[in-house]
C-alpha cells in the first residue's frame, strides 16, 4: 500500500514539472513572436532627396612617368679609345659643348687626305680652263675630293662629340682611356628645363581632345602646386587592345622641380556629358571591399543599390548603375541604419539635428533630476 502511494505521488510530481515547463515555454515562445512582430514593424526615420540629371564638364584622369623632352646616347658611330671624358654624372651641360674626345688617328689621316686633294682640285681647274684635261677626269678627281671632305666631316662629329641641346649627365658607363665598343653609350643627357609625358586618353574621347589644350599636371612630391603643360601631340592611332589612344604633353620646367621619372597625374577636359548625380553622403562604402551602395525609396521600403561612382561635383557625386534613374528617391540621412527591405518614414527638415536637440534636453532633465536628489540627501543628512 506504500508503494502504491509513493507511485501516486511521483507520478502527481511529474505532471506538476511538465505542466510548469510547459508554461514557461509557451511564455517564452510569446516573447520571441512579440519580439519578431516589433522588429519587423520598426519604422526608420530618414531623409530623402531626388536624384539629379546634371550636365557637367567631363575631367578624364590621366597618370604617366615624366621623361626628357629630349634624351642624347653619347655613341659615336666610330669604336676606339676614349681619349677625353670631359662630363661626369650629374655636370650640367650646353648646346655645343665637348663631352667625349676619341682617338683621333683616323681623323687625322683623312684631313692629311683632304688637304692633298685640295691642291690637285687647284691644279685640276687650272688644266680645265687651258683645255689641258678632259671633264671626265677632272670629274673623276672631283668625286674623290668630296667623298674625302664628307669622310673628314663624319670623323669630326665622331670624334669630338658634342651636346645638341642643353641638359644635364644622367648615366655615365665609360671612363677616359677605355676601350670603347658601341655596345652601350658612353654617357646619356637628358634635357631638364623642358619635360614630356604620354597620357593615354579612351578612345571615346578622341573627337574631344585638341592640339594646344592646356593640362594642369600634378606630382605627389609638391601635391600643392600645379604645373602648366599643352597637349603637343595627338598620336593618330588607336591601340586595339585597350582602346586608348597616346598624347604628348609638353611640360616647361624652368625652376627645374620636376625631373624624368617622377610620377605624375593630371586631369583632361573631354567635353559636356549627361551624368546621374546624388547628393555624396547618400553613396556608402561596404566595408572591407570597394563597393559602393545606396538606398531607394521603393513606396517606403529601403531597395539597397550597388553602384559605381565617377566625378564628384560640389555636394553631388555621378552613380552608374543600371537601376537609377532620374527623379528617383535616395536616402541622405539616416541610411546607416538601414537594411534591405526595412521601412521607412520620410521626414522633412534635418530630423538627426532634432533627435540630437532631444537627447541634449533628455540630458539637461537627468541631470537636473540628479541634483534635486543630491540637495534632498543632504537635507536628509542634517536632519
């Protein structure tokens, strides 16, 4: 009969802790429903502004390495010893000025030539006027004589190598008295005082860009200075495989604060174009990668967008996308709270700078609030 009663009452015993589970779970399933209906019923409160056709002046970024305008190999023509290297790496040098002296052994020989057939052109004019010589020989001792003077002209050139324009020693691989064999030149120049670069430039644009248009060009170096420079050269064909086409700019550098091999950039003026434009708060950044999104007003529900963005003009910054279009809605304020799909209410005015003097009023009565309580502590206290 005990047992029967132990029975019974374990049995009442585990009825009472289900019906108690059972309770709590249904309690705890109603705030999880409770809680996803308020969720999915939170309205963020945000700010919407158009989007705006604008048409603007169209600035294509270009970057490129700075060269010489000009560049001079020191190789002359003729191998042999260097007798004289009278430039170094870094000495400034002018037009006509000797760089490189060769051996002048050949030199010499034909000026000795020259000199020999000069007196026989002397006596050969002098038969001709008398009739004492046929035109064939005479003509004959003629091409000899030129052939000679050219030769001594060539030897010349080659054997005192001079600087065509003005600039400074960039490499030197010779020194005086080497051996030199015209595998590598002896020295190079380069000109300073004026510069070029070559921008390539889409080929969408080509209509667009016109000999003597003036560039700004820009070196992180000096990012706060721009330097003038004119497109000199529009190269008349496109390449095939990037679809770009070459210019030459002209860059004077008379204060010599660039130089070759600096990198540069700059931007070109390609003409009036049609552009989508949002106000530029309103495009965010994913973080952790480079794409760029925004918000739609879809009838009061968030539509994230992914778009691409191009020149920033004032306030505004171009979108590409094939989603936007003209005159839709796009969130400006309040947008870093929102997800896909999330509603929406649209205010007017700035609602942010209202909600920041609410808090700061909120703050003032906590405040206020904690002094009253301190002043009846004390009072409290002296009692």
């Amino acid at each position: 009969m005990k047992k029967v009663v132990r029975l019974v009452a374990l049995a009442m015993a585990v009825m009472a802790i289900a019906g108690v589970s059972t309770s709590c779970g249904k309690k705890d399933d109603k705030k999880a429903d409770a809680t996803q209906v308020e969720a999915e019923e939170q309205v963020e409160k945000v700010r919407v502004e158009k989007v705006e056709l604008q048409v603007i002046e169209r600035e294509h970024e270009c970057t490129a390495v700075l060269e010489g305008y000009e560049t001079m190999n020191v190789s002359p023509s003729l191998t042999g010893i260097i007798e004289k290297r009278y430039k170094d790496v870094g000495d400034r040098v002018s037009t006509g000025e000797l760089l490189v002296r060769m051996d002048q052994t050949q030199l010499k020989t034909a000026k000795l030539q020259l000199a020999n057939l000069e007196n026989e052109m002397k006596r050969m004019d002098a038969l001709l006027a008398g009739g004492n010589v046929t035109q064939q020989v005479y003509d004959q001792t003629k091409l000899g004589y030129d052939q000679v003077k050219e030769q001594v002209e060539f030897l010349s050139n080659n054997t005192f190598f001079k600087a065509t324009f003005p600039g400074i020693v960039s490499k030197r691989n010779f020194e005086s008295g080497e051996m030199y064999n015209g595998a590598m030149p002896i020295m190079s120049i380069v000109q300073l005082n004026m510069l070029k670069a070559i921008i390539n430039i889409p080929e969408a644009y080509f209509p667009n860009i016109k000999q003597g248009m003036k560039l700004d060009i820009v070196s992180d170096i000096y990012p706060d200075v721009k330097f003038p420079a004119t497109i000199e050269t529009i190269y008349p064909t496109i390449d095939a495989s990037t679809h770009t086409f070459q210019c030459k700019v002209r860059i004077p550098n008379g204060n010599l604060k660039l130089r070759p091999g600096m990198y540069i950039h700059t931007s070109v003026n390609v003409g009036k174009v049609k552009i989508l434009a949002v106000p530029y708060q309103a495009v965010q950044k994913l973080t952790g990668s480079n794409e760029r999104f925004l918000f739609l007003n879809d009838n009061g529900i968030a539509k994230r967008v992914t778009v691409e963005i191009g020149q920033r003009v004032n306030r505004y910054i171009e979108v590409i996308s094939d989603v936007v279009a003209a005159g839709e809605e796009v969130v400006t304020q309040g947008q870093a709270r929102l997800k896909d799909g999330a509603k929406m209410e649209i205010m007017d005015g700035d609602f942010e700078a209202e909600a920041a003097a609410k808090s700061a009023e909120t703050e003032d009565v906590k405040a206020d609030s904690a002094k009253a309580s301190v002043d009846t502590t004390d009072k409290n206290s002296r009692k």
